[in-house]
C-alpha cells in the first residue's frame, strides 16, 4: 500500500505576520497604557510600534531622563 501525503497552505486567521517581541516594562505602565489603548480601540502593540517607527524617523533625537 502506498502513502500520499498532501500538504495544503493553510492560512490561520489572524495569525501573527511579524515575530514576537519580549520587553521588559514596569506593570503601573503597562496597565496604564492597556487602559488607555482600550479606551481608544488600539492595541498597545500598534502603540509600541508608531513609537518605534517615530523613533527611528528621527522623530526622539534624546531619550527623556
């Protein structure tokens, strides 16, 4: 008997596209920002990302003390 073995791509709805990131944030913050993010219908990810990406445009030259 022989074997066939099909392989299908298969997409997974909402299956992350990009690899997850592990930062180290004080919880009061992440709470704080969870909260706001809620309140305006984002996720703190898409948050952490326009910082990033302002970041990197040159939007911060020097990080606050």
């Amino acid at each position: 008997m022989s074997r066939v073995f099909l392989w299908y791509n298969v997409v997974m709805p909402n299956a992350p596209k990009t690899p997850t990131r592990t930062i180290r944030v004080p919880d009061e913050l992440w709470l704080a920002a969870q909260k706001k993010a809620a309140e305006q219908d984002i996720t703190v990810t898409s948050v952490l990302i326009a910082a990033l990406e302002f970041f990197v445009d040159g939007g911060l030259d020097k990080l606050p003390d």
